[in-house]
C-alpha cells in the first residue's frame, strides 16, 4: 500500500476505509477495477464516499471500470 493510497482512506468513512481493506482493496490499480455498483454493494460504500473515489482516481489517472464493458 503506497503512502498516497494511505492518505485516500483516511479521507473516506471509516465503514467505506473498513469495507475497500476487508475486500483486499489496497491500492488505486485494484479500486480501478471495480464498478460503481460493486463499491456502492460494499458495507459503507454510499454517495459520498464515491465522491472521494472519484476524486482520488482522477488524480491518480484512472476511473472506475465501465459497468457495460464488463
């Protein structure tokens, strides 16, 4: 887990910071793979949080996957 990826939990609720650790989410690479509908079935995964996803992703240079490409 990188230092940057770190800073990004502590911005998220810990229900949302608790639900990406106990799924192995431990970095951009692997939150990029997911949907938006798989982060929102995740316990703690609402609109907010998705804000802060959305944010952390762009900066990082990556989206969440396509829900039709899947």
């Amino acid at each position: 887990m990188t230092p940057t990826y770190e800073k990004f939990l502590t911005n998220l609720s810990k229900p949302a910071r608790s639900a990406l650790l106990y799924a192995t989410i431990d970095s951009f690479q692997k939150l990029a793979s997911y949907t938006e509908k798989e982060i929102l079935a995740l316990h703690g995964g609402g609109s907010k949080s998705l804000l802060v996803i959305y944010e952390a992703l762009s900066n990082e240079q990556l989206q969440l996957k396509d829900a039709t490409n899947t």
